[in-house]
C-alpha cells in the first residue's frame, strides 16, 4: 500500500485516537501523543500541513511496532 501524500499532523493525530493516542503536550509546532494501549507509548508529530513522506513512514513504523502489528495492515486500517 502506498503512503498517503496529502496528509496533516492534525489529521493523523484524529486518526490515531483509534489506537487511544491522545494529545499529551505541545511545543512550537511538535505535538507529543500519548497511549496507554498495550503500554505506554509517546510519539512526536510536527503539526504541519503535510508531513513528509518519511517523517510519516516513521510515525507509522513506530506505532506500529508498538502495536506488534505489520506497518502495512495499520495503513490499511488507518486509511
């Protein structure tokens, strides 16, 4: 599956509260998600109007992993 190339930091910030990630903090144009799903995990995602490609291929890597589920079904599921 390919990685959506139009998409915000605000966006997939509403995306992830399928996962119960919520926005902990934010600083300048960086916002810090939290979960308690499986285990805490953090997250940073610049509040940009659209992220680059590989800044979201790592945002999704990472949760991903915590989530112990392949990158390419989260994509599924998210878009």
């Amino acid at each position: 599956m390919r990685i959506p190339r139009e998409i915000s930091g605000l966006e997939l910030a509403g995306l992830l509260k399928k996962y119960g990630y919520q926005i902990s903090r934010q600083t300048g144009s960086h916002m810090r998600l939290t979960t308690l799903q499986q285990g805490e995990h953090h997250i940073t995602i610049p509040a940009h109007q659209y992220l680059k490609i590989g800044t979201l291929s790592g945002i999704l890597g990472a949760v991903a992993d915590h989530l112990q589920m392949d990158k390419t079904d989260l994509m599924k599921e998210l878009f």
